[in-house]
C-alpha cells in the first residue's frame, strides 16, 4: 500500500471515530438531561404520591408544601412534586420532621346535604370534613358524594384499600335510597333495570331496582349500582322525566349506614373492614 492511501484511510478513520465519540457523548448527555427533569423511573414514585401514600396529606397538599420548600428529600430540600422517591427507603422531612407511615384508619360518615366532598374548596363551602373528629389524622373521602346527596361515605389513608373500592372493575355494590317526585310505576322499574339513554346519549342501568313505599305524589325506591358513573341515579331518572328529591346511600358493599346519625362520623370495627375487604377479594 503506498503511503499517500495509508495516510488517506487512516485520516478517514480518525474522522469517523471522532464523529462516534460525539454522537456517543452527546446522547449519553441527553440521557442525563432527561433523567433530570423526567418523573420517577421504574421502582419509583413521585415525591407528592409518597406523601399521600405515607398517610402525610392528600396529593394536592403535598405539590403545595413542596413547591413551597417545606420538603426534604434524602436531606436535601426538593421543590419538585414528581422527584423520584423508593418509596419505604427514602428519607422524607417536612418542616424539618421525618414523615412516618401513619396508622391505617377507616371511618364512616353519615354525610348530611350541603357538603361537598372534597379537602378544600376553593369557593369557601363546607366540607365534608366537618364532620370528622379535628384530632383525627389526614384521610382522603373514598369516592364521593354530590352537594344534594346524602348517607355512606368512607374515609381512610389507606390509598390502595381506597382505590380498589372505587376501581370499576371491582363491581362493588352501591345501595341507595331514593324520594321521587312519582309514582314508581313498574315501568319506571324496568327502565332502570334495563338501561336507559341519557340526554348525551350514554346507556346507563341499576343493577337492580325496586319500589320500597309510594304514595299518591311520591315514591321511595331502591337502587343498588356496581359501577361508578358520575351523577348516574339522577341522570337516569331525569332521562325519565322524573325528579330526583332525596338521595341517601345506605350501603356499600356489606357495609350498611345504619344507625348513625346525619352529620356523625365513626372508626369501621375490625369486622366491618374485613368484610369488605373479603367482599372485594372474592366479588
């Protein structure tokens, strides 16, 4: 090989070494870059998620305490919700005091009209917290209960134990008593049993239905639901031109509302989280 091709491979080699080596460099800091301003990898949770999860306060508080600077994170103060935690591994302060997993707690309230259901509401109403004890630990409501409704609503911080009540796929019974502004004819029935289409055209039915006393303006029935559906009792019954005048969930799964009074909250039994716990397991 003459030199002046041996000097012209070699230059042609080194030329596309250094092109590898800064496509190679450039990509792995790429990587870097992303990994730093991505969300928790796999085996990780979001610091906001791990807070709730440990019992701390609900996930929109924690973004809020974070954001805020409150939160150490393995010693050092993290103002990102979505940093990566190993969640039961990682060293979690707010305000300067290490956050520990809270006991597991589930109570009940006989949720009255007028509350709405949620942590804080942003037009000052009152909330269904009202009626939980002030010395209690940070609980979530599981599921809800629209303002006008009434009866059964859960609480707990035990996220997961919350988000299998509540998962579509777990066909939970729901049982709800309902005044209406009707006589509950057996038609009425039948359409609720059967499916009835709503004015946006969504096919919706009880599980089952049945009239439980009526009088010559209005009815009492009950309406047992497996599934979820946003406001699904007064949609179905609208579609039907009747109106709804009380709504009072009084079971869910085995549990029943019972004797407490409206407006009154109480710890579940043992027994009675193990039943519905069990109800859960076995559908």
């Amino acid at each position: 090989m003459s030199t002046k091709i041996f000097v012209g491979c070699w230059t042609r080699f080194l030329r596309e070494g250094k092109q590898a080596v800064q496509l190679y460099n450039g990509g792995v800091r790429g990587h870097q870059r992303f990994a730093k301003h991505a969300g928790p990898g796999r085996g990780h949770i979001g610091l906001g998620r791990a807070l709730s999860k440990l019992g701390f306060c609900s996930r929109s508080q924690a973004f809020e305490i974070i954001r805020a600077g409150r939160v150490k994170l393995k010693g050092a103060v993290s103002k990102n919700p979505e940093a990566a935690v190993r969640f039961g591994k990682d060293r979690i302060e707010v305000d300067g005091v290490v956050v520990e997993r809270a006991k597991k707690m589930y109570w009940m309230l006989n949720k009255p009209r007028g509350l709405v259901t949620t942590t804080e509401d942003e037009r000052g109403r009152e909330t269904v917290y009202a009626g939980l004890p002030a010395e209690l630990p940070w609980m979530a409501p599981v599921g809800r209960l629209d303002k006008a409704s009434e009866g059964l609503l859960l609480f707990t911080n035990d996220s997961e134990w919350a988000a299998r009540i509540t998962a579509p796929e777990s066909h939970l019974e729901k049982t709800y008593h309902v005044q209406i502004d009707a006589v509950a004819e057996n038609e009425i029935m039948e359409a609720l049993r059967h499916g009835v289409i709503c004015g946006d055209g969504e096919l919706l039915k009880a599980k089952r239905a049945k009239r439980i006393r009526a009088g010559e303006k209005n009815s009492w029935i009950e309406i047992v639901l497996d599934e979820g559906k946003n406001r699904q009792i007064r949609r179905m019954l609208e579609a039907r031109g009747v109106e709804v005048l009380r709504l009072i969930r009084v079971a869910i799964g085995p549990l029943e509302l019972g004797r407490l009074e409206k407006g009154q909250a109480r710890e579940l039994t043992t027994e009675e989280q193990n039943k519905i716990t069990s109800t859960l397991a076995y559908g």
